[in-house]
C-alpha cells in the first residue's frame, strides 16, 4: 500500500471520526434542548453541509445516514428505537437525506469552481505579461502580477478604476473601429501606448479577447499586454540608422528618391531631393506642382506630356529634363519612376529616383570641349605639316605675276607700246596676286585659333583635370589611371594644348590596353630633373616593337585600323613650340612609357 493510500485512508478515518461525533453532540444537544424533528434536522443539515466541504460524496452519504438514524432515534416516534410507523415520518426523513445530498453536492461544486477559478488566476499571476479584466464599464475587475509589475498600481488599487483612464491609453484606431472588431471576432490585436503610476510611457503589444457567461451574454474583455518598449526603441533607433545611411547614400550619390500617391496627388521626397531642388526639408514643402514649376520652360512641354501619360498608363518611365532651382542655377536630371499596383491591379502611385547628373553633364560638355580643342590642334598640326606646299602653291600665282610684270613692261615700251596686250598682263597680274593673297589668308585663317597661348601653369593641375576628364572612359573600359606627383615648379604654357598631350598619351595607353587580360593600369608621373619638368604617362599595354619607335612620331603613322596616326605627331610640335622634348620608350616586362620634358621658368632671385 502506498504512503499517499495510507495518509488518505488516515485523513478519511478521522473526518469520519470527526463528522460522526460532530453529528452526534449536535443530536445530543438538541434532544436536551428539546427541540422538534424540523429543528433537530435544520441543525444537522446544517453540519453537514460543513462537514461536506472537507470531502467527497462518499463522506457526505455517510454523514447523512449517520443523521438520518440519529434523527429516527431521537426525534421519531417511538422513541429511542429504529422504527418508524408513519408514512409523514418516513417522508419526512426522506425528504432530509434528498435535502442533503442535493445541498452537499451543490456545495462541493461551487467550492471546486472557485478553486479552479483560483487556480486560474494562480497561473495569470504567474505569467510575466500583465493581464486584466474590464466588466462592460471598462472598470478593471481583475488585475494580475504581471499588471502591478508593469504598471505600478497594486491590485486593491487598479480593481474600479476604468481602465483606460487610468493608464490614459492611446489606441492605434479609433475606439469604436476596435470595439467593432472585438464584436464580430471576437478578438483584436494592436499596439497601444499607455501611461504608467510613474507617468513614464509603455508601449504594449496588446491581446484583447470578450468575455461572455454560459447564455453568450458579454460580460467584460480580458486584456493581456507585453511590454514592448524597448523592442521599439531599439526598431526605431535602427530604422534612424537606416534612414541616416540612406540619406548619406543619396547624398554621395546625388540621387533623391520620391513616391506619389495618384489619388490625392501628395508627394514625399527624401532630403537629397529637396537639397537637389534647392529646398530645405525641415522648413520647405516639395510637391508636384513646385516640380513642375521648377521644369526649365525648354522642357515644360515634354515634363507635362509624361505626367499626363504617368497617370493613365502604370509603367516604367526614365527621361532627362532640366530645373531652374530658387538661386537661378539650371540642374540636369535623370529620373526613373516605377508604378505602385493596389489590388486587382490598379495604379495607386508611383516610387521613383531623380540623380542630379549636372555635373556629369558639364563633364562630358568639356570633355567634348577638349575633343574640339584636340580637333583644332590637329588642323593646325597639319597645317604645320602642309605650309610647305602651301608654300609651293604661292610660289606659282607670285612667279606667274612677276612673268606677266615682265610682259607688261614690254608691252609698254614707248619704241612700239601695245596697250591691249599691256592691259591683258596688268589683269593677269591683278588675278595671280589675288590668287596668292587667298591662298596666305586661307592659311592664316586656319592658322588663328591655334595660336599658343602662353600663361603660367602647374603641370600637376593639368595631369590632374586630364585624368578627371578620361575617368569616364577609364570607367567604361575598366582601365585604372594611377597617379605620383612630385610637387614640381610653373611653367610657361598654353594650358589647353598641354592638356591635350596629356589626353592623347593617356587615349593611347586606353589603346594599347585594349587586348591586354588581366588588370589594366595607367599610370602618369610627374618629377623635375634639373632646369625641366618630367612627365611619363606609361601601361602594360602591347608595347613598341623596336623597328616602330623610330616611325611613331610621323605624321600619318598608325598600326590602328581606324586611326588617324596624327596624335602623336601633333604632341609633338605642341611640345616641341612650348620649348620640350617628347619620345617613347618600351617597358620593361611589357608596355610603354612616353615622356615629355618641359623647362621651367626662370627663377626669381631671392633675398
Ligand atoms: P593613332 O593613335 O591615331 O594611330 P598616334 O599618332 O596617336 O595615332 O599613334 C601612332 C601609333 O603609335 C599608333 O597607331 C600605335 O601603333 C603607336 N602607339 C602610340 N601609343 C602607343 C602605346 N602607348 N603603346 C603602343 N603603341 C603605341
């Protein structure tokens, strides 16, 4: 037998003990009291029904038999014996047993729904969440641990205060769309912000769910909250970071995102977007309309066409325009913009980027600016190269005028002067003069705009606005330009020329660059050896084949399908008019190097 079996057979021997001779004294003292059957029986139903809360039904049959026989002793005539001869009286003590087994059971019912609605709250107590019941006035009825724990009221003070005046709640809806949801579901979910005894501030993920008795009739909502505070603190300060590294992003890139929103036409645009439009985001309003107005008028027609077009038909639309910022300054953009769907499919707005591509654009302008420049250097390169048959060519209208001089002159011998034939040479000479002056204007003209134009400059500045101007094209044939300057002293020289040189070195190197696998490197030194400025521009490239060294300079000489083979030639008459030296020399595994040497000004005596 087990130590429980025992302890309960114990504990039921002594209640047994304990009932019977509680149910005996309570007769005895009513039959000295000399009280009536009605009486006697209230007396020990009323025992019973105490004794019934100790134990099970077992007991409370035994303890009503126990009373029934006491009461048939005692109360029921004959007296003193076990017999009963009226019908009443068997009814009677019948009607007593019922009476007591009814009540003690009720009782014991009662006692085990209050113990495991004890038991409940045992468990809601033991939960770290804080859980509270409202009855249908919103007053708190039940109020947990884990709601003192969070809150600060003690449950004696919490019970009849109206629960969201007291915790001053601020719902994420208004009340009555929550109260309609609790109704048809039955439960709601949200997060809810409340005050607490402190008046520090908690947010709460919050479970609410009705409450109803047996016939389905609402009786209160049972609310269960978790503290979520620092959840959302640690959210918000990440998505501040995010924000803060997004912000940085666009800025370095100088792209500003924006949404639209087609059914009430409000837009929101990120802070690059209002620096890129001159605004400031914490005082100024960016909106459709302020774009629109900001279009360059060039522009104007074409920014209304896509906005039209953008709000009938969801697609993907990329265009450039031009704005006139607040200050007057004009900014080229490049936008991108990609529809929102709702539902079924219908167009609810738009996300899109705008990238401040002004100075891109001024980029490539002076990019194509210094192709021009080149252009020009070339004509006058040529030109250079052609004065000798320019030369040539003036050469024959002058000598044809000096014959028709000579002809002339005789022609107006007084001896036999023939006036026709003298006036025919004076024309031929008017037109062989005519000739040669066209042919040395035409070359003066080309000429003109070549002419060096000497300021002092910094060999660094220009190596470094060449390489600026070639980073796109670096970029596009993935070629990396490498730099070691040396701090080197001015120069006389015409800057744009120069830089010229340097462009065309550099768009060789690209050149040569172009079969090579692997990585691909420019690199451009500058130095002062002595009384000149060294400037190499040198790659891995295919490199110099000895028998070609001595034809690169030539003017016409190319190994390139498509090339002019004039590049070369044209450096080096710029280098040489500036007073330098240009040559090449192969590399040693691979590649070549050409430098220019070019003399430095005369110092200024110090001192
Ligand atoms: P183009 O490049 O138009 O042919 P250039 O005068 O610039 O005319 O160059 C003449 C030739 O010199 C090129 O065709 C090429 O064969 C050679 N050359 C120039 N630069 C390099 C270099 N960095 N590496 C190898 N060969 C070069």
């Amino acid at each position: 037998m087990s130590d429980s079996l025992i302890a309960q057979l114990r504990h039921l021997a002594a209640l047994w003990l304990f009932g019977v001779t509680a149910l005996a004294a309570t007769t005895w003292v009513c039959f000295q009291l000399g009280l009536g059957f009605e009486a006697a029986s209230f007396s020990l139903l009323i025992v019973i029904v105490f004794l019934s809360l100790m134990d099970s039904l077992i007991s409370s049959v035994v303890f009503s038999l126990v009373a029934v026989v006491g009461l048939d002793y005692y109360f029921v005539p004959p007296l003193f014996t076990p017999l009963i001869f009226s019908k009443q009286d068997l009814w009677a003590l019948a009607t007593f047993i019922v009476a007591s087994l009814v009540i003690t059971s009720l009782v014991r019912r009662t006692r085990r729904l209050a113990d495991t609605v004890r038991d409940r709250a045992r468990l809601l107590d033991l939960t770290h969440d804080s859980v509270f019941v409202r009855n249908l006035g919103g007053e708190i009825t039940y109020w947990n641990h884990g709601a003192e724990q969070l809150y600060g009221w003690r449950n004696e003070e919490a019970i009849g205060k109206v629960a969201h005046d007291l915790l001053q709640t601020v719902f994420p809806l208004p009340f009555e769309e929550i109260s309609h949801e609790l109704l048809a579901s039955g439960h709601w979910e949200g997060e809810l912000v409340h005050t607490k005894r402190d008046g520090s501030r908690a947010t709460v993920a919050s479970r609410w769910s009705l409450q109803t008795d047996e016939r389905g009739q609402r009786i209160g909502t049972l609310e269960t909250n978790s503290d979520i505070t620092e959840r959302k603190r640690a959210e918000e300060s990440l998505t501040q970071i995010q924000a803060a590294h997004l912000t940085e992003a666009q800025r370095m890139g100088r792209t500003g995102s924006w949404s639209l929103d087609m059914s009430s036409g409000v837009m929101s645009a990120s802070p690059e977007l209002f620096r890129i439009f001159g605004l400031d985001a914490e005082k100024d309003e960016l909106t459709q309309d302020f774009v629109l107005k900001s279009v360059h008028p060039d522009d104007h027609a074409f920014i209304e066409e896509v906005m039209r077009r953008r709000a009938t038909t969801a697609a993907d639309y990329e265009y450039d325009f031009r704005i006139v910022t607040a200050e007057g300054t004009i900014r080229h953009l490049h936008s991108v913009s990609h529809p929102v769907l709702g539902e079924s499919g219908v167009l609810v707005g738009y996300f899109g980027t705008a990238m401040d591509t002004t100075e891109r654009k001024h980029a490539e302008e002076a990019l194509r600016q210094a192709h021009d420049d080149l252009a020009r250097v070339s004509r006058v390169s040529i030109i250079s190269e052609l004065t000798a048959s320019l030369a040539h060519e003036i050469i024959q209208p002058i000598s044809a005028a000096v014959a028709n001089a000579r002809a002339a002159q005789r022609w107006l011998d007084p001896e036999a002067p023939d006036l026709e034939e003298a006036r025919a040479a004076v024309a031929a000479i008017v037109s062989n003069g005519t000739l040669a002056a066209e042919i040395v204007s035409r070359t003066r003209r080309l000429f003109e705009r070549g002419a060096l134009q000497g300021e002092v400059v910094e060999v660094n500045d220009i190596i470094r606005e060449a390489v600026q101007l070639l980073s796109g094209e670096a970029a596009r044939q993935a070629v990396s330009i490498r730099t070691f300057l040396e701090s080197t002293p001015e120069i006389l020289a015409d800057r744009v020329q120069l830089q010229q040189v340097v462009v065309n070195l550099v768009l060789n190197a690209f050149d040569a660059l172009k079969e090579v696998d692997g990585k691909k490197e420019v690199a451009i030194r500058s130095q002062l050896d002595g009384e000149q400025v060294m400037v190499s521009v040198s790659d891995t490239g295919e490199g110099l084949p000895p028998e070609m060294v001595d034809r690169l300079f030539e003017t016409f000489f190319t190994t390139k399908p498509r090339g002019t083979g004039m590049g070369l030639s044209i450096s080096r008459s710029i280098i040489t008019a500036h007073g330098g030296r240009l040559w090449a020399e192969p590399n040693n595994p691979r590649g070549a190097t050409f430098q220019f040497a070019l003399p430095i000004l005369p110092q200024q005596p110090t001192g």
